[in-house]
C-alpha cells in the first residue's frame, strides 16, 4: 500500500543547492558563534539550563577525551550539574508534525550541550548515545553546531587543550593566526557599547549643541472655498457677502412656498462656504 504518494515537482539534481559564501564571512560566523557561547544571558536564552553550572564558559580538563564508557560520559555530566539540560532533552522528545514521519525523520527533540575536544581519544563514542549531547573537534569546528539555526547561544563545553588551540587556529588581536595566514581575530568597531553612557559623558557634552526645546507644530491649511474662517481672513467681506446670500435664499423660498412665482434677480443664490 502506498501511503502519502509521491512529491508533486520533484527536487530536481540541476536546483542550485548550495551557495558559494566568502571565506573571510564564514570565520567570522564562527567567531561570532564562539564569542556568543561565553555569554550567559545569550546561552540562557537559547533555552540551556545553566544555573549550577560552576564556571562559564565551561573548561574541563583533557582527562575527558580517554572517555570511552557512556557510564563515564553520565557521570561526568552529572558531577558538573549539566544533566539538568540534558533531562530537557530526554523531556522534549516527541513525533514530528506532518509528513515527515514518514521520511525517516521521525522525532524530534531539543539541543543539549556540545563538547569541543582536542583529541579524540573515545569521547566520541562515550557521548553518542547520549540523547541532544553532540561532540565536535577544535580543528574541524561548524556553524551549524555551533549556532543551530542561526541562533547563537550554544552551550559548549570546552576541553582544556581545545581552549588553547583556538589562538592557533584564529589567532588575537595582536598575533596571527598559525594555521590560517595572514588572519587576526575580528576587532569590535567599538571598545565600549554603552552608548547611553558614551552620549551622557563631559567630552562628548561639551562640543554638542544644546537641544533646541521649541516646538514648532505644522499647521494645517484649510481650503477658503470650504472654510468660511480661511476666506474671511482672505477676504473680511466674504462673511457679509453669505450672510446676505443666505437671507435672500430664504426670502424666495418662503415666497415659493406661498406659490408666488419668482423672476430674474430674485432667483435663488447659490451660497458658498
């Protein structure tokens, strides 16, 4: 039985599947998503649970990487208070909505912590079988894992010898990098963002102008064939002018009511205004 039937315009092998991005772009991205996974409030927004974690960002000594038993992985994770972001995950397991259950793609479930090694020397394996935990090398290092989603904010836990390999790999802001030539780390445009306190400081104050306080109100321009206020300021006369059309309008209309036939210039005015 054939159930959910076959996709309406097939994705074709000649679809532009991927796009060329430069490379300067993509070490930014990853400098970026490492610099965000040192910030609490970010990793907290992502969904992570780190309150009893001891330390952020998270360095574990290179003992980890000889890991080889998941009994091992559960128990690390546990005496460093992260299985509480863990439990999120085993809670978050469910059955994808739509048609992708039947593509392979069954559950679905939240991200956990991601653990950057040096060497691996068994933590892969002691890992893997943990649900949401994800395990990546310093060498080797993904936007997609480091910023799932393109939402910046992953927890990561570091491993000592990885720490110290990211100024090899990516350099500082005053030594290249070893592996990639020529590139330092990218230097924020400004060395202090509080720009309320940057506006509010002497220097800055004193070569401002002061704020100008007067308010100046558009005003709205009337049509003086419409608006009797606008044409008497045009032309004061016009008032007498529509007061006396106004009384001879109701003096022929009292003598047609009356039946008495009305000629010439006592015929109705047209009143404007």
């Amino acid at each position: 039985m054939c159930r959910g039937g076959r996709m309406f315009a097939p994705t074709k092998t000649y679809r532009k599947w991927h796009t060329s991005t430069n490379v300067n772009q993509k070490r930014y991205a990853i400098c970026s998503a490492i610099a965000a996974s040192g910030v609490p409030a970010l990793v907290m927004s992502k969904g992570h649970i780190i309150n009893e974690t001891p330390e952020f960002p998270l360095v574990v000594t290179d003992k980890v990487q000889e890991y080889e038993k998941t009994k091992q992985a559960i128990m690390f994770l546990k005496r460093l208070k992260i299985w509480t972001d863990v439990d999120k995950v085993y809670n978050s397991q469910r059955n994808r909505a739509g048609v992708g259950k039947m593509r392979n793609r069954r559950r679905v479930q939240r991200r956990g912590p991601l653990i950057i090694y040096d060497q691996d020397q068994g933590l892969s394996r002691a890992f893997r079988n943990i649900p949401g935990v994800e395990t990546l090398s310093v060498h080797r290092l993904n936007v997609l894992k480091l910023a799932p989603g393109g939402h910046v904010g992953r927890f990561i836990i570091w491993t000592e010898s990885a720490f110290k390999t990211l100024d090899k790999i990516y350099g500082t802001w005053r030594k290249e990098s070893e592996t990639k030539k020529g590139y330092n780390l990218p230097m924020s445009k400004m060395s202090n963002t509080d720009l309320g306190r940057l506006l509010k400081s002497e220097e800055i104050q004193k070569v401002i102008r002061a704020p100008n306080k007067k308010v100046e109100r558009s005003r709205i321009k009337y049509n003086p064939l419409k608006n009797i206020r606008a044409m008497s300021k045009l032309n004061p006369y016009a008032i007498v002018l529509k007061r006396a059309a106004i009384l001879k309008n109701r003096s022929i209309n009292a003598a047609k009511s009356k039946g008495q036939e009305v000629r010439g210039s006592n015929a109705q005015i047209p009143v404007y205004l």
